[in-house]
C-alpha cells in the first residue's frame, strides 16, 4: 500500500500515480525559463496544466539548474505568492512550493499552498524542518549533494542506488524524530542533482531498490539533460517524447508521481502502464 497522508488528505497512490506539473515563475529555468515569469501568464498556465489532468501544480520561484544564481526572499516570495493566491482562488487543485527557503515554505503554506518541495531534502535553511514539522503540508524530501551552485562539480558514489536509499531511511528517521511523520513524505531520488549520467541511468533502472517504509516514490526527469546527454541533442524539443518514455518506465518501476512539464502526454502513459499492471 501507498498512501500519502497530509492536512485533510489522504492520497491512495497504490494502483494511480499522480502528475505533478511544472510551474516556473523563473526568468532562468532551464527549459522554460522567461514564459511564465509574468503572473498572469504563469496563472494561465497553471489552469491550463488542471485541465490537461494535473493532480498537483508544482510552483517554483527559483531555479534549481547547475550553477543558476541564487534569488534573494523577497524577489522569489514576489514572483510565487500572486501565483499561489491566484490559483487557490480558483481551484482546489493541490499546490506545492518548490523553494529551498523556509520563509517562502511558510508564506506559500498560508497563501494556499498544500505541499512543500524541497530540492535540499530541508537540509538547506536550517528553518526548514521547523516550518515542515509545525505545518501540516505534504512534504517531499529529494536528495542532493551539495547546492545547485557545486552540485555537477564533480559527482561521486561508491554505490549510488545504496547511498540514496540509505539517505532516504536515514532522512525519514531523523524527520520523524523532529515531529514530521513519514507518512506526510514522499521521497525523490534527485535526477541530475549531483549526478553524473550514469548515475542518472543507474537510479532510474534500480528505482524498486529506492523504496523504503512503503513511501511514495516521486520522479523529476522531464527535459533533463540527461535525456540530451543519451540521444546527442540539445534541442529542447527533442526531449519531449523521451521525457514520456521515461515517466512509463518509472510508474512501471514504482514510482508514484511524476513531475513534468507536459501534463497530458505524461498522463496519458501513467494510466497506459497503470491498465497493464492491473491486469498482471
Ligand atoms: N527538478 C527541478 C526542480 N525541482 N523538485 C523535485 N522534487 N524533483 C526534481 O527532480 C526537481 C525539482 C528542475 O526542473 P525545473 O523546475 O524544470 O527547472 P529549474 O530548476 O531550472 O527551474
């Protein structure tokens, strides 16, 4: 069984993944950075991601990519608040905040947000924990190592698939001990994040291994460069399809949601792959 239990939810995620779509608020992201900077045009957007199926709206106000520049409180609860309180004004779709900032986690929660996304694992503010735990969000813990500023420099495991599920235990017994329940968390495996590609590769086929404590297992690969790095093209379109091969693989494999920018497409092979594995 796979529930994920935060706030007045409880999500069944055993036999039906979720989407998680992407909303960067971001003059810099890597794929799409610059279209939705405006709020009313990341509003739009957003609705657009509901109606095309999205089960979560993924809102970020920071780029994560390797080496983007760090953004300051004040500019990225700007860009992400209208966002939020637009949304939540008009559906009950559920939010996550996307920031690696514990004031910008609490600001997003009281603006309507349901869910906080931490790319650090909140490790990287040391308020972090404290907001997660007095809240009652959703929170998904990914692993990184390092900051997005350091992460690519030069990443090494002795063992990448027992070094990632031995974090994910140990994260969960530390959280829980500080008052955060595992049952609030799903777990990313942090694609790209201090990684190289195979270590990428390497996850992705070993994704069954990651599963601890019956946690939901959350997969970002959409667009990444890793899929650039496997076909030998930069073209950002290129990355589309690939991007949809890989969403099928994982739910295959056992991850629960995932986080994409092409909603439907992404949707679509979900329920594909969810048919087959009920019939087995
Ligand atoms: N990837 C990105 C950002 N946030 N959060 C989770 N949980 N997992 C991920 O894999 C993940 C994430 C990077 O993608 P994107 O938001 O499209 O780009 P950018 O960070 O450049 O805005």
């Amino acid at each position: 069984m796979q529930h994920w239990r935060f706030g007045s939810h409880d999500l069944d995620l055993t036999d039906r993944g979720l989407i998680m779509g992407i909303v960067n608020v971001t003059p810099d992201s890597f794929s799409d950075g610059g279209r939705y900077l405006d709020t009313g045009r990341a509003v739009e957007h957003a609705l657009a991601l509901i109606a095309e199926g999205a089960d979560i709206l993924d809102i970020g106000g920071e780029s994560t990519r390797p080496g983007a520049e760090p953004v300051e409180e004040a500019e990225e609860l700007r860009r992400v608040l209208p966002v939020i309180r637009a949304v939540r004004s008009q559906t009950q779709t559920l939010i996550s905040i996307d920031t690696m900032k514990a004031a910008v986690a609490r600001a997003a929660l009281d603006a309507g947000a349901d869910i906080i996304n931490d790319v650090t694992g909140l490790r990287g503010d040391a308020a972090m924990l404290r907001v997660a735990a007095a809240s009652s969000a959703g929170i998904v813990v990914m692993h990184m190592t390092g900051t997005p500023q350091t992460m690519q420099a030069n990443p090494h495991y002795d063992d990448v698939v027992t070094e990632v599920r031995s974090w994910f235990e140990n994260r969960l017994q530390l959280l829980e001990k500080e008052g955060l329940p595992p049952e609030r968390v799903v777990l990313d495996p942090g694609f790209g994040f201090g990684k190289t590609l195979e270590h990428n590769l390497t996850l992705m086929r070993e994704l069954p291994q990651l599963s601890v404590s019956d946690r939901p297992l959350l997969v970002g690969v959409s667009r990444k460069s890793m899929i650039a790095k496997v076909l030998h093209s930069e073209a950002m379109e290129d990355r589309f399809w690939p991007t949809i091969a890989l969403s099928a693989y994982a739910r295959e494999h056992g991850a629960r949601i995932v986080r994409v920018h092409d909603v439907k497409p992404n949707r679509e092979a979900l329920r594909m792959i969810e048919a087959l594995l009920q019939a087995a």
